[in-house]
C-alpha cells in the first residue's frame, strides 16, 4: 500500500488600486501613512453594501475622518484588518 500526502496551500491578495476616490494621509487612530477612501467609495474596492459599511463607521470599528470637502474618509489599513478579523472568526 502506498502512502499519500496531501498538501493544500493557501494564499491571500490584494490589490489596491489609486484613483480619484483615494488619499493618501496618516490617520489619526492607527497613526500610519494609510490611504483613505471616501465612504461612499468604499463599495468599489469592496464587494460590502453601503449598510454594512455605515454600520461598521458608526460603531467605531473603521477608522474614519473628515475630508476637506466634507466627505467622510475610512482608512483602508483599518478595513482590511476588520474584514481580515471577521473572515478569520
């Protein structure tokens, strides 16, 4: 009888991509050079709907600021370790 080994490797990506929506700023809350995006941006570089995202910002869990143009900005660091948390759980 032979034997059988099974190996499975997993990998993550991720690609971010820079446009209009982005800027480039150090947050506040994590106190890093991080990229934040527009919340009304967010749905596209995420598949997560407008309600599931406002939630998130409400309840502290993203960080967020307050653009020049009065547009509230999500860091992108702090969404990727919250979805990073909610997928490991």
């Amino acid at each position: 009888m032979t034997k059988q080994t099974k190996i499975t490797i997993q990998t993550d990506s991720l690609l971010v991509l820079r446009g209009r929506n982005s800027t480039r700023m150090r947050c506040a809350l994590c106190n890093a050079e991080s990229e934040m995006v527009a919340l009304e941006g967010l749905q596209v570089v995420s598949n997560l709907d407008q309600i599931n995202l406002e939630q998130w910002v409400n309840s502290g869990e993203l960080h967020h600021s307050q653009g020049d143009d009065g547009a509230r900005l999500i860091c992108l660091n702090s969404l990727l370790a919250h979805i990073r948390h909610t997928t490991n759980i």
